[in-house]
C-alpha cells in the first residue's frame, strides 16, 4: 500500500500583494505526476487545504479540477479539515465528491464511525484503516466549564483529544479483527505536537485550545500522517510521527527549507518505509538581512535564482542602516535591473526613533494581528508583568473572535 501525504496547501492565500495561483497550479500537476510515477494507492491531504474560510472562486475551481484530474489515476483522496478550513464549506461537496473517490471530513463528527475508512490497494483489497481525524476544536470534544483555568482547560481539552485518538482507534482495531488481522492502522491529526518548530504564517491556535499535544498521547498507529506545522518534521525523532509541511512557502521565513510530500509504504506488517519527494520550487522567494553594504551583495546573489520571466520575490531586513528614512530609495537602487521583485522592506529595530519611523512605514497588510498589538505595546511604559496581561486579554478577545468565526 502506497500512501502519499500531504498538508496545508493554502489555496487562495494572498501574500503580499501576490497570487499563489501558478504555484498552487503547477504544484497541482506535479503531485499528480508523482501518483501516476509512484502507483500511489492513497493521496491524504492533512488540513488546510485553503487559506480561509471563503476562499475566492479560482481557489475552490483549482480544488475541483484536482479531484477531476486525479480521477482515474486510480489513487483514492482523502481531505481533511485543518484551522485554516471552514467545516462548513469543505462539507458543502462531501456527497457530491464521495462520487469521484474523494472522502471529505471536514470537522469531528458526531458519529465517530464515520471518521474510520478502509484505504484500498489498486487491485480492489484492503490496504489500510484510516482514522481520519481533522482539526479539533475545543467545542467539539469538550463541555466549557465555568470558573476552569487556563491551564486546567488546557489539561483537558489535551485530555479529550487523547480519548478521540483513543476512541477511534479502538474501533479501527475491532474492524482490521473484521478484515481478517493483516491490515495496518494509520491516523492523521492538524495540531501541534511537543516540540514541532513553526513558522511566521501557521496561525497560533489561541490559548484556551490546544497548545502543545505530547506524542505519547497518541495510539501506537503504524503512521500519523500530521498537518498544520509548514516545516517537514519527524516528530519527537520518531520515524513514524511526520509533518509533511507545506509544499510551497508560506511565508518568507519558510523560503529556504525544501518542501516535500511523503511517500509511505505499508503492509500487512506495518510501516515498510518513507520517501520524501522534493516538491520543485515555482516561485523563487529569498529573504536578505544585513546593513546596506551587506545588502549589496547579497540581492546579487539573491537574484541568480530569478530571471526576467520570473523575478525572485524578496524580502529585505535592513539592520545597522535602518535609521535611514530613504531606506526604499536606497532599496530600489541596489535592485536596479536585476530580476528581484521587493515585496516588503523590515528595519531591525535599532533605536526608539528608527522603530517609529519603521513604524510609520509598516502597513497593515505586512503585520499579524498579534504584531500590531505588540507595536501598540512598544509604545508604553509597561512593566513586564502588566505587559504579560494585556496580552493574556487580548489573546482571549482573539480566541473569543475566533471561536464565533470558527
Ligand atoms: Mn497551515
């Protein structure tokens, strides 16, 4: 049995001013030459398939035309819901996807035994058992109770995951004593796990959810296919336990790491191995630091990856010089004629008054939500433990936001 996992492809995510459509597109294309290549019995995409909840119409049509493409391929697709994706949407085509061999589970759902699936070989036989299981929200597993602290609320919302890991593979094991024994258990999951490393553009799930799930919770799955953090990993150095990451960069602190899809055999008696296929890049992206002389230097060689047809996006992070107010002039001179294409200049912070100016030429875009409170912050003589509260306070007007959102 021939696994392909894969997570968080973010279709219909704006970066800066950009489209992800011809990289999602060709990224698209290439994943279904590796099926056909590898004879790949089984394609799991582990949460975030879009980048929001409503995501714009090319967005949805390039998600379409996935499914139509890769039918016929003779590999099965299964979806499932990361924090990123609205339950709701992702559900809208549940039926009417189930007819193209895609299995779509958007959210927990209220009878667990449709979130256990048995993936087939090519010849028709039982390959695997799926424990399919998507972002979990807090209202989904747990009661809210009045007057509980942040940490026992998260004690049990870990807790209440753990038993839905549990639950649902306990039922795997009665249906593979079903299918006659030899058919091994896999499980996936969009959460963070003790020790995972993110990066800028994986949307903390707000305290009051989960922050850290230990790898010892989970069920001894021969796999745990996992989404949500965008840098490929093993987890806790276990071999079985894997990010796939992201399969084009998110955002600029992700541009050097090289993204990958995971092939994963299995059999009767497990786990048989794991290829990691190099995903090609599309778009060069390229972030440089360094003061203006460094800078020099570094653009030229930044721009070696781009060509006139397709300009390197860059991000500059201007140090010892970023006190300098033509700081974008000075930018622009530097990239004169090469093929770069600056998306977004950052000052390191030097002194208050660099900071501010820095500030004045931030826009909204360019900053998180959590950024534009942090820069609010700056601005006032708090102490570190005032500081800490505020934002305790805003992170649960945050959560709270969400939550009606979700
Ligand atoms: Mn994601």
């Amino acid at each position: 049995m021939r696994i392909l996992h894969t997570s968080d492809w973010h279709l219909g995510q704006h970066f800066m001013g950009k489209t992800r459509q011809a990289e999602h597109q060709a990224f698209c294309a290439w994943l279904i030459e590796q099926v056909h290549a590898h004879e790949v019995d089984a394609l799991l995409i582990a949460g975030d398939v879009f980048d929001t909840g409503a995501p714009p119409s090319y967005a949805r049509e390039q998600y379409n035309r996935f499914i139509v493409e890769l039918r016929g391929s003779g590999c099965e697709l299964v979806v499932l819901g990361g924090n990123h994706d609205s339950v709701a949407m992702l559900g809208e085509s549940k039926t009417l996807l189930a007819q193209l061999d895609t299995r779509v589970i958007p959210g927990v759902c209220a009878d667990l035994r449709e979130q256990l699936l048995v993936l087939h070989r090519r010849d028709g036989a039982p390959g695997a058992i799926l424990c399919g299981i998507p972002f979990i929200r807090p209202r989904d597993v747990l009661q809210s109770q009045a007057g509980q602290s942040a940490q026992n609320k998260q004690l049990s919302l870990q807790q209440a995951i753990q038993q839905h890991y549990q639950a649902l593979y306990a039922l795997a094991l009665g249906m593979r004593a079903e299918l006659g024994g030899d058919v091994p258990i896999i499980a996936t999951g969009h959460l963070t796990t003790v020790g995972a490393s993110a990066s800028e553009s994986v949307r903390e799930i707000y305290v009051g959810s989960l922050e850290a799930f230990p790898t010892s919770a989970f069920p001894p799955a021969a796999y745990i296919a996992l989404g949500h953090i965008h840098r490929p990993q093993k987890v806790g150095g276990l071999e079985h336990i894997r990010y796939c990451g992201s399969p084009i960069p998110l955002s600029f602190d992700e541009a050097r790491q090289q993204k990958e899809v995971l092939l994963v055999e299995l059999d009767g008696s497990g786990l048989r191995g794991i290829t990691a296929l190099p995903v090609p890049r599309f778009q060069p992206l390229l972030s440089v630091r360094g003061s203006l002389k460094e800078l020099e230097p570094a653009i030229v060689e930044a721009a070696q990856q781009g060509s006139s047809a397709l300009p390197v996006w860059l991000e500059v992070l201007v140090s010892t010089d970023d006190y300098l107010s033509d700081l974008q002039l000075r930018i622009a001179a530097l990239c004169e004629g090469l093929p770069v294409e600056v998306l977004r200049i950052r000052r390191e912070r030097g002194n208050a008054v660099a900071a501010l100016q820095g500030q004045a030429r931030e826009t909204l875009d360019e900053l998180s939500v959590e950024e534009v409170f942090a820069r609010r912050l700056e601005q006032e003589q708090l102490d570190a433990e005032d500081a800490q509260r505020l934002q305790t306070l805003y992170r649960g007007v945050l959560e709270a936001l969400q939550a009606d959102r979700d």
